[in-house]
C-alpha cells in the first residue's frame, strides 16, 4: 500500500509507449510531480509485441488527417532518438534503410498504382520499382514479384529498445513511478477529476491521462460509470525467426503480411488482425496465415528457424482512430488511447501534444480530428 494518501500534479495511467512518453513529455516542459502508474511491469503489452514500423506511407489510403499525424510523428523520430540515446545511452536503433511494398497479384498491381499516383500527387516520397528492380535491393523476394514501392522515409526502430530507453527517462526525470498499481476507478466530484483509487491506494491530481491502450474501456468512474470512449483489442500475432546472415535490410510489406528484419539478425513476420477480447493465445490459424504471407514474399523463410512467437493487443476505437486531448465534459480528464496498428509511430508526437495541451490549456491544430468530443464526451458523472 502507498504511505498515506499520495498527491501528483498529473498522474498518467498505463505504462506502455504512450504513457511513457507523456510522462516523458511533461516532466521535459517542467511539471514536476508526474506519477505513473502501471497495473504490471512497463511497456510489457502491446508495446513490446509491436513491429516497431515507422510506416505511415506504407499504410495509407489517403491524405487524411491521420495521415498528417503519422507523418509528423514518424518526423520528429531522428531527433527523438538522439535525445533519448544522449538521456541515457540507449540506441533505439532507429533503422534508415525504408520500405518496400510489394505486388503478386494483378490486384495488388492496382493496389501499388493507387498508392504511387496519390501520393507523388501529394508531394511524398515514393519511388515504383520494377520486379527486377526490386529483387536486386532485396534478393531474398520472390520471384513470382510483378513489381514494387519504395518509401525511403518510412523506417523501423527496435520497440523494445525504445520502451527501456523511456523508462530510463522518466525515471532520470524524477517521475514518481507506481508499478504493479491496477486503477480502479477515476475519481471524479461533480465535473472535476480528483485524482485515481488504485490497488495500492488513492493518488489524488487535478489532472488524469488516460493510457491505458486496449484496456482503457475497462476503467470505471468513482460513482461507477464506464468512461464514454470505447477501446476494444485487437489480436495481432508475430512470429520471429532467426536469420544469420540477414536475409533482408528492407522492411517489406505485402498487401497481406510483412516481414521486418532487425539488426540483430532477427526475423519478425506479421500479423493477424483479430476481434477475440482479451485472449492473447497464438493460434494454429494464425501461424499458418503469417507463414504463408512471409514465403509468399520471401521463400527462404521457409528454411530459417522459428525462435520466438507472441502476440499483443491493438488499441482500437470505433473509428480505427487515436483519441487524444482534453474531455471538455469533465476537467482535468484527457485521453491518449486507441493508437491500434500505429502507437510505436505515434508515441513522440502524442507525447508532445498531450503535454502541450496540458501545460498551455490549447490543443494544437493536429489533434482537432483526434478529440475525445468526436464519440460526445459527456455524461461520466
Ligand atoms: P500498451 O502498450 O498496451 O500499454 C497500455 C498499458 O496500460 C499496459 O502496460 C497496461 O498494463 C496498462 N494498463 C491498462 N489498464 C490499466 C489500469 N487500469 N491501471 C494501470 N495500468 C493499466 N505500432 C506501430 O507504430 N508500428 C508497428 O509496426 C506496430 N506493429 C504492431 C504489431 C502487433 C502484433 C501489435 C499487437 C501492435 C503493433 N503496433 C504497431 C501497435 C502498437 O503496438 C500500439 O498501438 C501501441 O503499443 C499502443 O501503446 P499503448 O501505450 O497505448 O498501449
Ligand atoms: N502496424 C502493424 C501491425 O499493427 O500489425
């Protein structure tokens, strides 16, 4: 139990990449008693499940304001891990090398095409490949390949790496750190946060964050109430090989599956995209679909060994988009959840809205779209 009733000037909930870098963020513009608390150990769910893909460009249909975000996101990352290795000494092994998407199918041929024309019209980046093109940057492709993207700025960085690298920070800040803490409920007096009940006691705060990833539907109101956002898991499944020497540089997408190479010589291929509650199993179902879309790109993968598997849960709301900012219903009340297939690429720049609004009391033109208000925040009291 926490000694006496504890006291915050904003408390964040859930300890995964959002979370992380909030608190980061906050601490960084100066508020000095951040509290964090995480019902488990740090960035132990979907943030250590992830591919760690920087690819907006790679998973766009269009240009939307989504896609404004990612972008901006997947921009600040550079100097996000020159500060973070300067912090601590962690490299986050920000991978440069980009991205291919790759065509097998007349279908995925018109896929790529679509692709290429909106976004040269939009000005990015991309560059079409032939098949042979293609298999001469990455050898290990198929050759059943019709032909190809590339996005030089779409790039990985090792999630892992970056979830040690922000836990070394907050903890470098001074945020207070409540580990192995389930929030109960958000206490709330007439239209005013209070502060949380947690398993370990209440920590009281004028301000909440809301961080709590796939979860977050779960979290009730002190007079029980379940909050007004919905959230609900999605199951993605990865399996890693070992590939020594490596067999790609390139992450390389199909409109099916992809496959991520890490430096260490590690193989991921994913994923599935799967609506079963909570159940983070691997399945036989799951693993025979990634396989198949990881040879269908790559058929040496067949012969690499299988040395790891898992799966996580993606954040997702009812529109597949995040939810960031202020609740105007309630003061003191943000959220920064449902991040679903992008939070690794949306963690820096969540991070700095999210602060920025608390600390200035304005929300920034980028998180207009991304409201809490889009779902009618009211009516938590
Ligand atoms: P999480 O990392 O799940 O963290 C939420 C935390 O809140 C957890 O630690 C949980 O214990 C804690 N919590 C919940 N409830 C409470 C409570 N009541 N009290 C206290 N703590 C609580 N994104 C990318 O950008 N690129 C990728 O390549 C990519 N690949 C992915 C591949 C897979 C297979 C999966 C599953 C996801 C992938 N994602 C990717 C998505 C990304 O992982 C998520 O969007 C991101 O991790 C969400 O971060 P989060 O902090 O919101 O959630
Ligand atoms: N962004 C990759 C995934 O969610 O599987």
């Amino acid at each position: 139990m926490l000694k006496g009733a504890e006291s915050a000037d904003v408390i964040v909930i859930g300890g995964g990449v959002i979370g992380l870098a909030i608190a980061r963020s906050l601490a960084l513009r100066g508020i000095r008693r951040v509290a964090l608390i995480e019902r488990a150990t740090l960035g132990a769910e979907a943030s250590h499940a992830a591919a760690g893909m920087l690819a907006p460009q790679a998973e766009a249909d269009g240009a939307d304001a989504f896609f404004e975000l990612a972008c901006a996101s997947r921009d600040l990352y550079p100097a996000f891990a020159d500060e973070l290795r300067e912090e601590t000494g962690i490299d986050i092994e920000l991978e440069r090398t980009g991205t291919l998407y790759l065509a097998f199918t007349e279908r995925d041929e018109e896929e790529i095409e679509h692709r290429y024309n909106w976004q040269r019209r939009a000005g990015l980046f991309v560059e079409r490949l032939s098949a042979d093109e293609a298999r001469h940057l990455e050898p290990c492709i198929s050759e059943e390949l019709r032909g190809a993207l590339r996005f030089p700025l779409d790039v990985q960085v090792e999630n892992r790496r970056l979830i040690a690298a922000l836990s070394t920070s907050v903890k470098q800040h001074g945020i207070r750190l409540l580990t192995d803490a389930h929030v109960k409920s958000i206490i709330i007096e007439g239209r005013v946060i209070e502060g949380v009940e947690t398993s370990r006691g209440n920590v009281h705060a004028p301000v909440v964050v809301v961080a709590t990833g796939a979860w977050t539907s779960l979290l009730a109101s002190s007079n029980n109430n379940s909050l007004p956002v919905h959230v609900e898991p999605v199951r993605g499944q990865m399996l890693c090989f070992e590939s020594n020497p490596r067999l790609a540089r390139h992450v390389i997408y199909s409109p099916r599956g992809y496959i991520v190479p890490r430096l260490d010589g590690r193989l991921l291929a994913g994923s599935t995209t799967e609506r079963v509650g909570f159940n983070k199993c691997m399945t036989g179902e799951g693993v025979h679909a990634i396989t198949a879309h990881a040879l269908e790109i790559a058929p040496a993968v067949g012969s690499l060994p299988l040395v790891d598997s898992w799966a996580g849960l993606r954040p997702c709301t009812e529109d597949e988009w995040p939810v960031i900012g202020a609740c105007a219903e309630t003061r003191g009340l943000f959220y920064a959840a449902g991040h679903y297939r992008n939070g690794i690429l949306l963690a820096p720049l969540t991070g700095e809205l999210v602060a920025e609004q608390i600390t200035t009391g304005k929300a920034a033109p980028l998180i207009n779209a991304f409201s809490p208000e889009r779902f009618q925040c009211v009516g938590v009291n």
